[in-house]
C-alpha cells in the first residue's frame, strides 16, 4: 500500500486514523454483523452513530441549545436555494461576492427573492476580501450571505462583515471544523463535508431556532424546508448513514488531536510552511492579497502556464496529487485541509525548491 500526499480541494485527503477504523469496522460494526453501510437508518445502532456525532460536533464547536444541527444531502450547492426559501420574509437578501461559490449562490438565491450585491472583489479577480465594516445594507434585507473561505481564490474572511443587526449565512464548506467560530454570531452556518469533514455526500447545517420557519411557501419542495429535517432530526428520509458516521469518526479525531484551538494552530504552522516558501521564492508566487490569505487553500502561479503544467506534471511522479489550480483560474493550488500532515507540506516545498533550481 502506498499513500500520495493528497492536495485535492475537494474530495479532499481524511484523516488516515479514521480510514483504518473504518475499514476494520467494514465487515462488521461493533458486533451488529454488518457494515454501516447496511443497516436500516432506523435501527438502534444507527441512532447511536448520528446522536453520537451530533454530539462531539456540538461540543467541538461548543453550539448553544438554540441552534439546531442537521445533516442533510444535496451538496452545498443545494443550500443556495434552501437558504433563500427558508429565509425569505421581506423578499430581499445581502449578498458578498467573493469567489464563484457566492456567486453562484446569488445567481440561485435571484430565483426566489431580490438579490443586492453589497460588496464584490469580482474586480481584482477575488484576490482579496472587500472592507465590509461599513456597507450599504438594505435595512429590509433577509439575511446577510458570505462564503467565508473561498476555495478556489485562496482567501478568507479574517473578520466578519457588520452585517448591522442582519442575521449572517455563512457557508463554511472549506473552513469547516479548521479553526474555533463563535456559533452565536451566526443565523446559519453551512457546509459540504467533502472538504474537510468526510467523504461526499453530506451537508451540514447549524441553523438558529427561530430562523426555522414554521410554514414555507407552497412551493417549497417538503425535503428543503427546514423544519421538515429539525422535526425529525435529520431522519426525515434515509439520510447519508455511511457518510454521517465516516464525519462522526472525524469529529472523534479531532477532539483527540485537541479541538479547533488546536487544529488551528496545527494549520497555521502548516500554512506559513508553504506561504513562507512562496514569499522569498523567485518563481513561484502567491495569488491573494497576504492579510487574506486562506490557511486551508494556497494557490501559486509560476507566471508562465507551460512551467505550470510541468511543474503538475513531475509533482504528480513524485506523490504529489491534484495540485492543478482550478479550471476557471489556472495555475496551482493546495488545498492543506485539517488531516493534511505537516510532512506533507514540509516535502512539498522541498520539491518546489528543487523544481526551482532545476528550472531556473
Ligand atoms: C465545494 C464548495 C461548494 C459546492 O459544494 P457541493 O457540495 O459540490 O455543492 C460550495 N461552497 C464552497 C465554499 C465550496 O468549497
């Protein structure tokens, strides 16, 4: 068996402590005779696995009792319209644009309610994360809508916008369980897990209370209204079973390797590891503006797109995966999420060194 150090952004690289686990309980999970992957969502040991990581995910992120947590299918990609049809009141929403993932969300969201864009970096290539300290919000807006870790551009939001009294939707898809959040700042916080939690599949939302609707317009198909998953805890209909406990293994890890304090620190020595290396490298440069930076997703660029591809290309014989930026912009990305060893980066930005010299 041989392992590649995995830069993908998503599906991204899981911890392998849990893989194994995983892979001994496959044949049969704790006594029941059976896979995960085979047993009813109804059924008592099931139960045990979602309560179970509801739990270590509530304590993880230490998520009052008036936020509920739901695991859901669809994709993040989903949440784009369940948000806007679960939140519409006035009719119109706030939206950030930082990257193609917020915008796709206000070209969803446009369908349901309208849609003001009160800051975009669309200008500079989302290369940066506008001052949102002082914007026009409509005083009649729905909710205010981040995508607070852009995984594509590379940046984050380091601060949150004042959304001024505005209730703040934030998708965390790829920062997700990275660093410690303060849950009460948020109306709704959501994410794919496929990034940084488990396997894809799975969506999970942390949704103030009061924010879940009681009745949702007619059309408003039963499966994305929200209250139709709060009421029945996420076992409205059969819900990703092998995905939810693969994320509760990884919300065990975690706790283990110390919680979000820790996983933090652990990710920006990983971080300052490779954007160090691209700050004093001669040909390899980063892409964003450095006080907004992402500590999970780094792109670089050679400046020449052939040196890009053959850069990819001979990462890639050596064990270095998916560094390949993404279509829409090119050159190099990695994505260094939580179960990313440190050796990993450590080894990458040896070979970039050599890269360099061989290739000056
Ligand atoms: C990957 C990603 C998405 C899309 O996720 P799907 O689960 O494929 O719909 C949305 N937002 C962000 C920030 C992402 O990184």
């Amino acid at each position: 068996m041989s392992r590649v150090y995995n830069f993908s952004a998503g599906p991204a690289v899981l911890p392998e402590e849990v893989l194994k686990e995983a892979a001994e309980e496959m044949l049969d999970y704790k006594g029941c005779g059976m896979s995960v992957m085979e047993m009813s969502h109804r059924s008592a040991a099931f139960q045990q696995i979602i309560d179970e990581a509801e739990k270590d995910l509530r304590e993880l992120m230490n998520i009052p009792d008036n936020y509920k947590v739901l695991f859901l299918q669809g994709g993040a990609s989903q949440q784009f319209a369940a948000i806007p049809m679960n939140l519409k009141k006035n009719g119109k929403a706030a939206y950030i644009v930082t990257g193609q993932w917020a915008k796709k969300a206000a070209a969803e969201a446009e369908k349901y309610l309208d849609v003001d864009v009160v800051a975009s970096s669309a200008d500079k290539t989302f290369s940066y994360i506008p001052d949102c300290s002082d914007l026009d919000i409509p005083e009649d807006a729905d909710y205010v809508y981040i995508c607070e870790n852009n995984t594509i551009y590379g940046t984050k939001f380091k601060e949150l916008p004042n959304t001024k009294g505005h209730i703040l939707v934030s998708d965390v898809s790829s920062c997700f369980l990275s660093e410690p959040i303060d849950v009460e700042k948020y109306g709704i916080i959501y994410g794919g897990v496929q990034k940084n939690i488990g396997p894809a599949g799975v969506v999970i939302a942390i949704i103030r209370e009061d924010l879940i609707p009681e009745q949702v317009d007619e059309s408003v198909p039963t499966m994305l209204a929200y209250k139709t998953q709060a009421d029945a805890n996420s076992l409205y209909n059969t819900p990703p079973c092998y995905g939810i406990y693969i994320c509760g293994k990884v919300f065990k890890w975690i706790k283990k390797m110390g919680g979000l304090q820790a996983m933090k620190e652990h990710n920006e020595k990983k971080a300052k590891i490779l954007y160090d290396f691209l700050d004093k490298s001669e040909m390899f440069k980063g892409t964003v503006v450095k006080k907004d930076r992402s500590l999970m997703n780094v792109p670089f660029v050679t400046g020449d797109e052939e040196l890009d591809a053959k850069f990819v290309k001979e990462a890639k014989a050596a064990g270095f995966e998916n560094l390949k930026g993404h279509r829409t912009v090119g050159g190099m990305r990695a994505s260094i999420y939580n179960a990313m060893p440190i050796e990993g980066v450590e080894k990458l930005v040896e070979f970039m060194e050599k890269f360099e010299k061989e290739n000056a």
